[in-house]
C-alpha cells in the first residue's frame, strides 16, 4: 500500500446575510471539492494548506485554530494508494478568485444553503457540515450587518 497526505482549508466568507464556501473543480474530475494540495518538504500542515490556497485560488489565508478534520480514501486504478487530507478552516473578506490555470477548471462561491450535495464526494458533505457548524459557533450566525476580520493581501 502507498500513501499520499495533502492538506486544505474550507474556506468561508460572508456576504449578503450568508456565508459562502468556495468550491473548485480540477481539471481531472466534475465534482466539486476544497482548496488542497500535497505536503511538501519540511512543510507543517497549515504551511501545506496556506500555500496551496493561494496557489489554487489567489487568496491568501489565516487558518482558524480549533477546527481539524481528516478525510482517507483509495485511489488509484487499484486503489492501492491510501490518501489522506487535513483540512482546516479559514476565512477571507474577499471575493475575486485568480484560479491556477493548469489546475482549476472552474470555481464558485456557494451559499451554505446551497452547497451542492450531488456534486461533491461523501466525505467533503460531512466535512463541510462540521466546518459551517464550527464557524458558526465561533463567529456566530451571518447577517446583513455582520462582519469579521480576516488578513488577506
């Protein structure tokens, strides 16, 4: 058995009396899925999942501690690879998206409301549940008025 570990954020905002996760599609599936990327060489998991958030997105981010969750599945023709992935939460302010062309084909901010059950792997739904729950219970509910500080550049 091989294995694989990356690491991501689920990463919210808040507008219009919601919040909105962004979802990305890469180049080599339809289903929509988190921020993520391998663990590179002397890499922690939150310098992993900074990274390819901006490498993917354009956006930089600040991981809110307190939220961890792990995802593990096969792949592989012969699922003979074990992978994991860590992701964390994060928030921006900001909206505008420059995607990594040799990557991303496409990617969207989503209300909570409207998060796309029958697009998204089993484990990003539970994940996405948990993440939304946690910010919540940190930030509170999204309103019109609402609002946070995250440092973006």
């Amino acid at each position: 058995m091989r294995y694989e570990k990356s690491c991501g954020t689920i990463l919210f905002r808040k507008t219009r009396g919601k919040y909105a996760v962004l979802l990305i599609k890469n180049k080599y599936t339809d289903f929509w899925s988190f921020p993520k990327g391998h663990v590179e060489p002397g890499e922690n998991e939150y310098q992993t999942a900074i990274r390819e958030t901006k490498e993917e997105t354009g956006i930089d981010v600040k991981i809110e501690n307190g939220f961890r969750m792990e995802s593990i599945y096969l792949i592989g023709k012969k699922k003979n690879t074990e992978k994991k992935v860590v992701y964390f939460t994060a928030l921006t302010t900001r909206a505008y998206v420059v995607p990594q062309a040799e990557e991303i084909a496409s990617f969207h901010w989503f209300f909570e409301d409207e998060f796309p059950y029958d697009h998204t792997f089993d484990n990003d739904k539970l994940i996405f549940e948990e993440a939304l729950k946690f910010i919540k219970e940190r930030f509170g509910e999204a309103t019109e008025n609402s609002y946070f500080h995250a440092k973006n550049k």
